[in-house]
C-alpha cells in the first residue's frame, strides 16, 4: 500500500499541476496574510475604542435610577482574532446592539429595552461584489478544485495508459490498491496546502499587532483538520468519478460540472429559495405589533393613573407601567430577530446538502466569526441584560429607606452606586459550545467522506480492466 | 470548408460534454432566475408601496416647510438586474428632495425591509452563471481541439489534403462557438419566457435591444474562452497537460484573480480628504448662520426677541414648533451637513398678524441664502465625493479589467444599466428634480409666502409642484458605455485568434 502511495506521491510532484497549486496556494495564502496583518489591528482599534465609550458612560452614571432606566449602554461584538481564516460575511451583520429607551415628553421616561439593530449593508460602498480571500475560500473553492485535479485520472488515466492491468497483475488487493491511490493523492494536494498554511501563519505571527493565545492555536488545528476531511472529501469524489468513467477527459467534465453546481452556484441558489419556506414577519407588521401592544398596555393602565389621586398610588401605577412598557417591547423585539434569524437558519440547514456549505459552516464556527457566532453574541447580550435586571432589583433591595418602586425616580434607591458594582458585559466564547453547534455539521461531512469513499470502493471493484 | 465544420459540428455534438454542458446551464439559469424574479418581484412591490406612502405623507403635510422629509424620491428596481444585478440592490434607493442639500448615491437610504440575514446569501445572477458556467464549457471544448487531433494523429490526416491550416482552424472556431451557441441561446430563451410570463415585468423593445447587447457581450466572453484553450491546446502536445492547464487558467481568471485583486485594493490607503472638506463645508455653513443673526439684529422688528425656540412663539405669537438642525449623524453621507431652520403648520396670533410680511421676508431672505450655500458646498462635496467613493471603486474596477471576466462583467452591466453610471443617471435626474421644485419655488415665490410657514391662509398646493419622473438611459448610451470593455473583449479575441494562427501554421505534425 505504502509502495503505491509512494508511487503516486512521486508521480504527483513531478507534475505540471503540483507545480502549479503550489504557486496558487502560496499567492492566496500570502495575501490573506498582508491584508489581515493590515485591516485586523484596524477592526480591534474601532471595537476597543467603541466598547470603551460605552463603558466609561456606563460606569459614569451614579443615580440607580439612571442606571435602571438608562440601561447598559451599546454592547459590542468582539471581533474574532481568527478573522483571517473565515469572515463569514461579518460585515453584513450587525456588530452591536443597544439598550434603547423611547424618548418622551413629562418626567416619567420610558425604560431601557435591548434593541438588535438590523444588518444594513453599506449603503455607501459601490465597490463590485467580491468574496473575501480567506481560509475559508481557499479551502472550499480553491482545494477542492485542486483536490478533482489530483484525482480525475488516478484511474482512468491508469486504464488507458494500460499500466493499471499491469498493477492489477501483482498479488495487490484492489482495495489497498484504491487506498494507496487516495493516500497518495492525499498527500501530494497536502504538501503544497500546508506549506501555504504555515506561510500564512509565519506572517502573521511574526507581526506583533495580532497575537494569537494558545486556545486559538487549537482553534486554527482544528480548521485545519476540517480542511483535510473536506479535501478528502473531494479526493473520493474524484476516485469515484475515475473508477466508473472510461475516458479520463470525460471524468474531469463530470467532475467540474458537479463542482460548479455543487460549490459554486448551489449553497446561494438553495438559500435564495428556502428563505422563502417561512418567511420572517415584515418590518411594518412588526412595528404594527408593537404600537397595537404599547397601546394595550396604556389602556390597562391610564384609567387606573386617572382614577386615582393619591400620590403614592400614582407612583406605583406608573412604576408598573414603565416596566411593563419595556418587558413587553422588549419581548417583541426579541421575537422578531429570532423569527429573522430562525428564516436564516432553514434556509442554512437546506444549503447542507452542499458540502461545501456544510464546511463553511464548520470553518466560520471555528473562526468564531460568521452567523453562530452572531447568535452567541446575541445569547451573551441576553444573559447579562439578565444579569443586569437582577444588579438593579438586588442594589434596590439593599436600600431599606427606598420606597422600592422601579420605574419612577422618587420610587428608587437614592444611594449612589459605585462604579466597580456595575456588572461589564464580557463577550466571551467557548470551544466546546462551538464543538456543539459543529457536532451535526461535522458528522455529516465525515459522512458524506465514508460514502463517497465507500462508493470509490465498490466502484473499483466492479471495474473491468 | 463546410465539410470540416459539419465534421467538427458532428464531434462536438454528440459528446457527452455538450449534453452535460446544455443540461448543467439550463438548470442553473432557470433555477436562478425563479429566484431572482421572485426577489424583482419583492423588490417592485416594496417601492410601489415606499412610493405610494411618500405620495400620502406629503399631502399630509399643510406649510410648504414641512416638505422636508416629506419630498421622497425612489429609486424603481431595474428588471434587467436579472440578468447582472450591479449595484442595483447594494446602494440605497430612496432620497429625500430638499433645497438644503443636493442628493447623491451616499444620502439614499433604503425602502423595503427584508430580513437583512439574508444578505449572507450571494445573489446569483444569469451573467454570474454565464461567467462561470460557459466559460469552463468553452474550455473543455477547446482543450483537446488541437492537441487531441495531434496525439490521435487525425491532425496530420487531415494535413494531407490540400486545405490550408488557417482554414482547419476557422472550422473548428466556427463549430464550437455554434455548440457553445446553444446552451446559451437556450437558456436565454427560457429565462426570457420565463420573465415575460410575469406579471409584474414589462420588458420594453429597449430592453431586448439591451438584452442582444448582453447576448453579443457574452458572445465575445465565450469566444475569448474558447480561444484561450485553443492557444493552450495549440501550445502543448498531450491533452492531458493542455486540460490541466485550462483548468489553472481557469480557476485563476475566474475563481481567484477578482477576488484576489478586490480583497487586495481595500489595503490601498485611502485619501484623507474626508475631515478637511468637512470643516470647508462646516465654515460655509457657519457663514451663513452668521448672516441670518445679522439679518435678525438689523431688523426692527425680528429683533429684539431673538429668532429661534420659545422666543420665536412669544415674539411673534406662532404657535408651531421651530427646529434646527445641523449634521443628521443617521444620514450615510459623510460629507452631508447643512443647517436649516422650519416651521411647521401654525396658527397665527392676531397680535402678530402685522409682523407677518417681516417673516415671510426673513424666510425669503434665508432660503434663497441657504441655496446659494448649498451651491457653493456642492462645489466642494463633489469631488471630495468622487475622491472618497468613486475613485477606489473605479481603482478596483480598472484592475478587475486585467481578466476578461472583469470585462464581461463591466460590459454586461453597462447593457442592463446597473453599473455605476446607470445608477449615478437616477441621481443626477433626482438633483435635476431638486433644480425644479427649486426653481417652481422661487416663481411661486412660495419662499417668502404665508403658505411656507403657516397654514391658517391656504396650505400648500402640493398637486401643483413638479412631478419626478425617471426613465432610464435610452439603449444608445448603454451601447457607448459598454463599448470600450466590449471592444477590449473584441481585441483580445483578435490578438488570441492570430497568436493561435501563427502557432499553429509553425507547428510540425
């Protein structure tokens, strides 16, 4: 087995196309390397410098109730250190949200709810459409090109050539022989693939404005081995198509028109049309929604404010109707971004039949870019705005002269809070929450490489020589 | 001659690759354009509806004032974005007409809210997939024309006769392309079918005409294609290599240069004009403000109680609410500042009434000001505009021309109209637009009228003002847009053709 891999090993570097990949690799890798060396410290500064306003104007407020009704200011999305290996259309979602409260006229103001602005492309930007080079492109456009190029003749090319009878001949196994054959080509697409990784990676390490922790090393091995399965991936496709075809000419055809289908126009073509399966709420019915609730909510409690004069009443009324304005509105908007994102997510799950959507998925994951990473942003917004609640009603409560009515200002503590006790939203990952969203992705590639190999197999077995 | 072309006709037609070749594009385009006339589509309606809303919201209003926000120009989908997309969706489609400003691409905003997630998803256009699709078909077509002939040693058979090489070679030209022809004009068939069985699109002579320019442009797109494998398969002797190398070929022209070259053109550092032309215009503003004070404190009457806020209302009993405002931070345009004082529908106090001609003359007096501001801003915006914006753009665009699917792709867009200059021509007709409701202004003198800030004596005629109305460039200038890129196509296919000629009558069989 060693002896044909080897074979073909030795077979594959001497040839036009090792050369060739090699030289593209090289050039793609290198410019992801430049450019992230260039717009990654750019990105870091913005987001440093936002999330510093937004926090020094937090911890500047004092009065409990500013801070009840204020709200924890804009929250940022971190940028991921590993944008260079996936960007995952970052730039198309949105990279905040806010805790936003209504503007209103009187002394009674309306209560911090998390708002999740919408994804607006640049409107400015009249520059032509482009994917971004990076990683992710490379891998899934690029190698698996590649990885058909290496493998579209490995057993037709062997079959008109006539040296696969004389294989064949040898006291070899046919399924070490099919083996040795995808281990070869597997290693020769590696050479040139890994060599163009750790040239990437000299780059970018080598500069001291981005620094990569052990945790993102792992990271980084772990998309490269997504790589290898996807490549594998490919490797199989191709043996398969050489194994049933006579003709190796006829075989490449095959295999690029299933790869322009597949990876080229597929993923976007069967988004476009599953997004259509359940539709997201319109903006208008959304904001329709809300005025018809924040309504409700005025009609419950504006007879009850009028009924009554005792102050003390009132204040309690209006406490009530403050934070129910913010609950409830809150609640909506929730409701719509995950009906939006719910719209995002089929129509994802039916471009899996792709496997090239399916390793983007896997690589923007691991990136920590892209749309997982956007939902754990909103998951880690939604657990501290919690958290926050929980900070004010606790603050509240330790204060026995307040009359603990939230919502009003009489109502509230009037103790001044310090700056240290006021909860800081840390946009946090963790690997392991990322292996969950991947495991189903992950198996389906691994499935999807068994499959085809298996297929490769019971194909060349058949064949007649 | 026609015997060598019904030869190679033959050949290629009964391949496997022509049939994979027709079935693998009619799929893609007809699949694509479902999709894509569905989003039109959604796209029209949400402007019929933007449009209608505007229409509502301006008669709502009953000063001439309070058009401001009110005056909302948009932007109608092109349908030929089906068939190259541009920027049609991508910059904003809908723009307010004001006098203290003059509107361009980067003050639109955008009607119609779908869910923005969805932008993660590319759209695919027909010239998209003509791009990637014809152009490999064209290659596997060409790789072995030559050098499969060689090898076989069909080539040298048919050397024996007395047919001259350039002959052989204009055969096998003229039969491929008549092959590649055919998934082409089939697909087109079906995506044309398919939009007049639409509802909602009414293509017009002009747009076929407009159509047959993009079916020429990716006419030459193909033949360039074609003529790449040819020259490789003329350059090399096995099939194996020459297929090898139209692969590379491929991928690096159309898979990796454009993005290659537009991910790398973000680095170039940008002009820093951005802050300088902001303060010019901050300063010519400012101007401004300080001729209105001046305006005030001479007249006897707007003075003492000083224009602006409670005051305005206790000096001269209007009841309304005044606003100013400076540099609108939602606004996407960097470079937008302006200042500018309103008063909405109000009654008069009877007190006041004989203070009213001095307002209106005070208003007549700013507005006219302001627009002569906004004229000497513009001379500045304007290129700071074109610095900032078009010229990257235009930077990126340029080096996207080195391969021919930059050209294809610059040529077709500039038939369907949706190129950069197709959408500047909405915008120049918007600013156009703004010149008349400018000018019916001033001949109504509604300026300094009664109407403009109080409604208590007749409101505003809004029926009356200029009707925008945007055509798009007749198919003329689209022609002479996409000539160039159309003629560097036409050239290159030329030089190929006889660099293939050259080759290949030197070659020894």
């Amino acid at each position: 087995m060693w002896h044909i891999a080897k074979r073909e090993l030795y077979d594959n570097l001497n040839s036009l196309r090792f050369a060739l990949a090699t030289v593209l690799l090289l050039a793609l890798m290198l410019t992801n390397a430049v450019v992230h060396l260039r717009e990654h410290p750019v990105r870091m500064q913005k987001y440093r410098d936002a999330a510093m306003e937004s926090l020094n104007t937090l911890t500047s407020r004092t009065d409990l109730y500013d801070l009840a009704q204020k709200g924890p200011e804009k929250l940022y999305k971190k940028p991921s250190p590993l944008h260079f290996s996936a960007d995952g259309g970052d730039g198309l979602l949105p990279a905040f949200t806010h805790a936003a409260s209504h503007f209103r006229g009187g002394d009674l103001k309306s209560f911090w709810r998390m708002t999740y602005p919408s994804a607006t492309p640049n409107l400015k930007n009249i520059d032509p459409d482009a994917t971004k080079i990076d990683w992710a492109f490379v891998i899934s456009y690029v190698l698996s090109l590649i990885a058909l190029l290496f493998t579209f003749d490995a057993i037709s090319g062997e079959r008109e050539h006539g040296t696969l009878r004389l294989m064949l001949a040898n006291p070899i196994p046919r399924h070490t022989v099919l083996i040795g054959k995808f281990l070869g080509a597997f290693i020769s697409v590696n050479i040139p693939f890994v060599i163009a990784v750790l040239m990437n990676l000299l780059v970018i390490s080598t500069s001291s404005a981005v620094h990569l922790d052990a945790s993102e090393w792992g990271r980084l091995g772990i998309i490269v081995g997504i790589a290898m399965l996807y490549l594998s991936l490919f490797l199989a496709l191709g043996l398969l198509v050489s194994a049933r075809v006579r003709q190796s000419a006829v075989s490449l055809v095959i295999l690029l028109l299933i790869w322009v289908s597949f990876v080229v126009f597929m993923p976007n073509t069967l988004a476009s049309i599953a997004s259509d399966f359940s539709p997201a709420r319109s903006y208008d019915a959304f904001q329709e929604d809300r005025r018809q609730t924040r309504r409700a909510i005025l009609e419950v409690y504006y007879p009850q404010l009028s009924a009554t004069d005792d102050p003390s009443k009132k204040m309690v009324i209006s406490g009530e109707y403050v934070t129910e304005d913010a609950t409830q509105d809150g609640r909506l908007r929730q409701e719509y971004l995950s009906e939006r994102i719910s719209q995002v997510s089929q129509a994802r799950t039916i471009t899996r039949i792709s496997p090239v959507a399916i390793a983007q998925h896997l690589l923007e994951v691991f990136a920590g870019t892209g749309l997982a990473r956007h939902l754990q942003f909103v998951e880690n917004v939604q657990l501290y705005a919690r958290e926050y609640h929980e900070f004010i009603a606790d603050t509240e409560r330790a204060d026995p002269e307040s009359p603990h009515i939230i919502g009003v200002r009489d109502g509230m503590s009037k103790k001044e809070v310090s700056p240290e006790a006021i909860p800081i939203f840390e946009d946090t990952l963790s690997l392991s929450k990322d292996f969950n969203v991947a495991a189903m992705d992950l198996l389906l590639l691994t499935l999807f490489v068994v499959v085809l190999l298996s297929g490769a197999y019971l194909a060349f077995v058949r064949v007649e020589v | 001659m026609m015997t060598l072309i019904r030869r190679e006709l033959l050949d290629n037609l009964m391949t496997f690759r022509f049939a994979a070749a027709v079935f693998i594009t009619l799929l893609l385009v007809v699949a694509n354009t479902i999709v894509l006339l569905k989003d039109y589509e959604q796209r029209l309606t949400a402007y019929n509806k933007a449009v209608k809303e505007s229409h509502q919201e301006l008669r709502e209003k009953k000063t001439y004032s309070g058009y401001a926000g009110a005056l909302v120009v948009q932007r109608p989908p092109n349908p030929l974005s089906i068939f190259n997309l541009g920027l049609d969706k991508q910059v904003g489609n809908k723009i307010e007409v004001y006098h203290a400003f003059v509107p361009t691409i980067w003050d639109a905003e955008k009607h119609g809210a779908d869910n923005p997630f969805l932008n993660l998803f590319t759209s695919i256009d027909i010239v998209l997939v003509f791009q990637g699709v014809l152009s490999l078909l064209a290659l596997i077509f060409a790789y072995d024309a030559l050098a499969g002939e060689h090898e076989r040693g069909t080539l040298r058979l048919v050397l024996t006769h007395p047919i001259q090489r350039g002959y052989i070679l204009c055969a096998k030209y003229i039969s491929a392309m008549l092959c590649l022809l055919v998934p082409l004009l089939i697909s087109l068939f079906l995506s044309i079918i398919l939009l007049t069985t639409s509802a909602t699109i009414s293509l017009s002579t002009d747009d076929f005409l407009r159509i047959g320019g993009i079916v020429l442009t990716s006419l030459l797109y193909v033949s360039l294609f074609y003529l790449i494998g040819l020259c490789i398969s003329a350059m090399t002797r096995r099939t194996s290599t020459a297929l090898m190398l139209c692969m590379f070929v491929w991928g690096c022209l159309v898979l990796v240069y454009p993005n290659l070259i537009l991910t790398a053109v973000d680095i170039v550092p940008q002009p820093e004009t951005q802050t300088s032309v902001y303060n010019q215009i901050k300063q010519m503003w400012e101007k401004l403000d300080k001729e209105d004070k001046q305006f005030i404190r001479n007249d006897a009457v707007l003075s003492p109680p000083s224009r602006g806020g409670e005051d305005m209302a206790a000096g001269f009993g209007l009841e309304g609410v005044e606003y100013t405002f400076w540099k609108d931070e939602d606004k996407p345009s960097i470079l937008l500042y302006f200042h500018q004082t309103g008063l909405y529908a109000g009654k008069i106090g009877a007190e006041s009434e004989p203070q009213v001609p001095r307002v209106q003359d005070y208003y007549g007096f700013y507005n006219r000001e302001t627009i002569n501001t906004v004229q000497r801003t513009w001379l500045v915006r304007k290129p700071a505009l074109e610095a900032i914006y078009v010229q990257p753009a235009n930077l990126g665009r340029m080096l996207l021309r080195f391969s021919p699917v930059g050209l294809y792709d610059a040529a077709t867009e500039a038939w369907a109209g949706t190129d950069l200059e197709g959408i500047q021509d909405f915008f120049s007709t918007v600013q156009r637009y703004r010149r008349a409701v400018v000018d019916y202004f001033y001949d109504k003198k509604i300026f300094e009228s009664r109407q403009w800030f109080a409604a208590d004596k007749g409101t505003a005629d809004w029926d009356a003002l200029p009707q925008f109305s945007f055509q798009r460039s007749d198919t003329g200038i689209n022609a002479k847009r996409a000539l160039p890129d159309m003629l560097l196509l036409l050239t290159m296919n030329v030089i190929l053709f006889t660099v293939i000629m050259l080759i290949f009558i030197k070659s020894e069989v």
